[in-house]
C-alpha cells in the first residue's frame, strides 16, 4: 500500500468538495493510503504574498513543519501529496526559496519558533496527486482497474497555469504541454482532444477585480474546447474548475453566447472508469450539466445542485411593518429558527 502525508487546503473542504469525495473514492480502489496533516492551515491563497512577504512563507512553512513532524525520521513519510495546484505551488516554493535564500529561511524559522515549531528545508518532498498516479501508481495498475471505459468520450485536458510552471523538481514532461493529464485520460478509455490551451491562466480571481478581462480569459478556454468539440474539460485545479464553471453563465451572458461546457475533476472520471457511484464522486454538484456528456457512456446522474437551487421557489421574506425597525440580517444557528405565529 502506497503511504502519502496529505495537505488537503481549503478549497477541498467547501467549493471544491467533489475533488476531496472523488479522491477519497478512488483511494480505495488504487490502495492509497492518505494522512492528512493535523490542525493544517491555509497555504495562502495568490494574495497573501502581495500582503507580507515573510508572513505568507511562515503561513505555508507552518504545514511543512507540521508534516515533517508528523513523519517523525521515517523516509517513507517524507512525501507531501496536495491535490490542489495552488497549495502545490506554494508548499514547493515555500520550500525552494527558504533552501536558497538563508535569511528567508531564518525569519520563516523564528515565526515558526512562536508556536513551537521548526523546519529545515529539503526534508520534505512536495508532490502533487496527479504526478503520484502517473509515476508510483502507474498507468498499468489505473488501467487493470477499469470495469467502466470512457470510450466515446470526448475530453479536453486542462492543466492551468501554475501546476507546471515554475517546474522546480522537474516533476512534468513539458511545462508548456504537459501530456500526464492526456495519458491518464487515455488509460481510462477516453478520446483526448489535442487541446493547446491546457496551460493558459483561467484569470485566477480575476473575476473578482475586473470582470471583462475575467470573462475573455474563461471564453478562450470553452471556445477552444468546443472548438474541439470536447463533450467536456477536465482539470485538476479548484480554482480553475470554479472560474470555468461557476463563471460559465456569467460570461455566456457578457459574450451573448451559449456554452454548455461541462468542468469535471480527473478524480471523478477516474471514480466513473472505476465503476463507482456518481454520489460518491461529486457528480451532479457542478454547476454546468454533466448529463448529457456522461449520459453518452451510460453513466445516469441526479439533476445538478445548482439546477435544483435554480428552479426551486425560495420563500418571499416578509415586509416590514410601518415604523419598525429594520437591520442587517442575522445569521441563524439550527434550531433557532422563528416561531411561527
């Protein structure tokens, strides 16, 4: 059984909960075996460096500290998976700049020092999941597993801009077009689209500081998937799966377009060559329909999250009587709703 301390982040535990279920599912059936990191904290996100530069490292260099402590000596611990790009990136840079930079190293360590904690630089490896599968999993295994070929299905592999480039440990074959994420796809039966834009920047959170801009950066991408006349993209990174989907109304509406392109995690084909559950693979808590793609290999799926939340009335609040007095609303705790009169 294959060992791996895990940095999960935060994104895998609420907006991109269906990449953390459809990992957890496929874990079972590739005997991987995931601890994760205790009491971990957020690596930090693309803005925290922009705010205190040594803040931002000690912030990642604390899950570093706190993995390194939990291997405890033992060579077979010393590998960090994180499934996310963004928490890859900044786990492995936090690390290669505290090795070549010592006065990085010995701030980070002196905040690390505050809460008992201490890290040396090069004592771990951080890997990504994907990386992982391809080269201590294997693609031979991945395809001894498959009772459920994605043949027929289209896909357009995309990579994003951060998880290859800077390619500090040489971990891809390309950091322009890497193809781990072709192969794989492959070995599960699928058809894969030549897709040059695997690596281009989806606008990050763009969307949240200049929208057209965000938008155009979105379009590019569905446009050159249905170009390809993709049935659907797949990724691996949270924050590229949310811009994609969640945005995809959005920008249809600023473009006049009418993109239907499904955004689906590799965990969660994976999970459907492996023949299992689409509930248990997230499936259906997208925002742009997956049915009628994996509906072309079989595959039936509940309506989506966001469909059902689209079409269900939501009850009219109440208007407030003359003269009273009217505040923010209040969040409610379970069993704090009002009693009805």
């Amino acid at each position: 059984m294959a060992s791996y301390t895990f940095y999960p982040g935060c994104s895998l535990q609420k907006s991109a909960r269906p990449y953390f279920d459809s990992l957890m599912a496929i874990s079972s059936v590739l005997n991987l075996d995931i601890k994760e990191i205790p009491d971990w904290n957020c690596c930090g996100a693309t803005e925290y460096i922009a705010v205190h530069h040594v803040a931002a490292y000690a912030l990642a260099g604390r899950n570093l500290a706190l993995a390194a402590q939990m291997a405890n000596g033992d060579p077979a611990s010393h590998t960090v998976m994180a499934a996310c790009s963004l928490c890859y990136l900044n786990l492995a840079k936090t690390d290669s700049y505290m090795r070549d930079d010592p006065q990085l190293n010995a701030q980070v360590n002196e905040a690390l020092a505050a809460g008992g904690l201490t890290y040396t630089p090069g004592t771990l490896r951080v890997r990504h999941l994907l990386d992982i599968i391809i080269k201590d999993i294997g693609l031979d295994l991945v395809k001894s597993k498959v009772v459920k070929p994605l043949k027929g299905l289209r896909i357009a592999p995309y990579f994003g801009c951060m998880i290859a480039r800077p390619d500090r440990s040489n971990r891809w074959d390309n950091v322009e077009h890497p193809v781990a994420l072709d192969r794989l796809m492959r070995a599960l039966g699928a058809e894969v689209v030549d897709y040059p834009m695997k690596t281009h920047c989806c606008g990050g959170h763009m969307t949240q500081i200049n929208t057209p801009v965000a938008y155009e950066l979105i379009r590019r991408l569905v446009h050159g998937a249905a170009e390809y006349n993709a049935d659907l993209m797949v990724t691996l990174c949270p924050m590229c799966q949310l811009n994609l989907d969640a945005y995809q109304t959005e920008m249809n509406r600023y473009f006049h377009t009418n993109y239907r392109m499904p955004i689906l995690y590799f965990t969660q084909l994976m999970g459907v060559a492996f023949g299992l559950e689409p509930e248990t693979l997230g499936l259906g808590k997208e925002f742009v329909d997956s049915r009628p793609a994996l509906g072309r290999i079989g595959v039936e799926l509940p309506p989506p999250e966001a469909e059902l939340a689209a079409v269900t009335p939501k009850p009219r609040p109440k208007k407030a009587e003359k003269g009273a007095k009217v505040g923010l609303p209040m969040p409610q705790m379970p069993g704090d709703e009002e009693v009805s009169e």
